[in-house]
C-alpha cells in the first residue's frame, strides 16, 4: 500500500497550493465579457444598417440617372 500513501501526500501537497491559486470564476468576469461582447455586435450591426443604407442610396441615384435619359 505505499501507493495510497504517495496519494495521500500528493493530495496533501496539492491542498497547501490551492490558498496559493487565483480563483479565476468569480463570474463578474463573464458578466464583464458578455457586456463587451454585446456592445461589439450592436457596433457592426449598426455599421452594417449604414453601409446598406448607402448602399441604397447609391443604387436609387444610379436608376435616377439612367431614368432621366
């Protein structure tokens, strides 16, 4: 049995590291990245309204111009 002893230790070594460790999943952090993430996609969304909007623009006096002729 000296192997449960080395687990016994190995566990015994890996509880003094754990106070040591930053606890990374607090979960402000996925709150703080779900915000950000969100704002991103309202930002291309609204650049991609804009560039279509133009987009439109552009083509309505393209068939004006060729109307008139």
């Amino acid at each position: 049995m000296a192997r449960g002893n080395q687990r016994e230790k190995a566990r015994e070594k890996n509880l003094k590291k754990q106070p040591k460790q930053k606890k990374k999943d607090d979960g402000t952090t996925f709150k703080k990245r779900a915000e950000t993430d969100a704002e991103i996609m309202r930002q291309k969304q609204q650049k991609a309204l804009e560039a279509k909007a133009t987009e439109n623009k552009s083509e309505d006096k393209s068939s004006d111009s060729t109307q008139n002729k």
